[in-house]
C-alpha cells in the first residue's frame, strides 16, 4: 500500500468516525500532511464515491468534512429518517428560521414585525434545537438580543456557508415583498409598539 493509499483510508475513517464535519487542518495535523494534500485528497474521494455510484458523497460541510447521503437517494432517506418522526420544526418554526438565514443578525422585535406574530416560543424552540444562536447585542436602544443561525443548521442543510443558500429571487421574486420586508425591518428598529398576537404553536 502506498502512502496516498494510507492517507486516504485515514481520512476516511477519521470523517466515519467524527460526530461533526472535519476541518482539513485537524486532518492535517494529525496525518502529518499539508492542508492542500488533504484538500487534494479529498476531492479525488469525492470523485471516486460519484463515479461508481455510491449512496453516500464525501462533502464540504460548515467548513470541514462528512459522509452524506447522496441527493439521488433523498426519498429512501426521507422515508427512513420522518417514519414515526415526532420531533419535526413547525411551519411556523421553518419560516422564522428562514427569515433568520437570510436576515441575520436580526433581532426578536424585527422577527415579530416581518411575521406580523410574537415569535417568543418559536424562538427559544430554535435556540433549543441548536440551529440559532444569540450573538450579541445590537447597540440601538434598549440593546436588543441579536440572532444568527449556527454551525448545526449549515450541517442539517448540507451547505458549507450561507454564501450556499439558494437565493432568496427563487423564492419571493417580486421585489414589492422584499421591499416590504426592508420597510418592516426599518420600522421595527425601536421595538413593536402595542401587544402582537402569540406564535403558532411550535
């Protein structure tokens, strides 16, 4: 066996064993390679999994490496993964994370003015599951809590930035709505006035 052979049958069993992507600098330094040796690795992993088929891709996900399911597959998965699932996200769960992906950071008061609904619970269920993360504060009055998505919710959806989201024409095109949201935004900045309705259950 020679010594790319060794390599990448370490790699391969360091991402079958991880619990998280792997950074290709941990790879590195524990396989005492560059790091573009072990980009370079990868890739040809990667291509080598595609070229015969396989039901699993060695990916680029949230900045290191994991073994997914291949997109071909997606309906047997599926089927496995929601069979008896009871622990599944809202509606009202997905669209406030949705807004959270393409509008973060952004602030409990501007989540509740653009879904015209208090978004309290649907919010701590998001900060629970771990696909939100509070950052910081935002310095305007009152200091609000400002919320971004986290590293979970990259790995749950395969991307390996929020460059990777698709963009966001494919799902609001007419530019009146986005606006509209932007005006939302601009308004909430003090904080909602008056009481808003509670979220949908969560």
């Amino acid at each position: 066996m020679n010594e790319d052979d060794e390599s990448r049958r370490a790699i391969e069993a360091i991402v079958l064993a991880a619990t998280e992507p792997v950074h290709p600098t941990v790879m590195a330094q524990l396989l005492e390679l560059s790091v573009e040796a072990i980009e370079d690795l990868c890739a040809q992993l990667a291509v080598e999994y595609e070229a015969q088929g396989r039901g699993f891709q060695l990916a680029r996900v949230a900045g290191g490496y994991r073994f997914q399911t291949h997109p071909d597959a997606y309906a047997y998965v599926e089927r496995f993964v929601l069979d008896g699932q009871t622990a599944r996200l809202s509606g009202p769960a997905l669209e406030t994370l949705a807004i959270i992906a393409y509008k973060q950071p952004v602030s409990r008061a501007q989540l509740s003015a653009i879904r015209g609904v208090n978004v309290e619970a649907t919010l701590k269920t998001l900060v629970a599951r771990g696909y939100v993360d509070e950052i910081g504060h935002d310095p305007s009055p009152g200091n609000p809590s400002m919320f971004a998505t986290s590293r979970l919710f990259l790995e749950r959806l395969g991307l390996n930035s929020l460059a990777d989201l698709p963009a966001l024409a494919d799902f609001v095109p007419e530019s009146s709505i986005v606006e509209a949201l932007e005006r939302g935004l601009l308004m909430s900045s003090a904080g909602p006035s008056g009481s808003s309705a509670s979220d949908e259950s969560v």
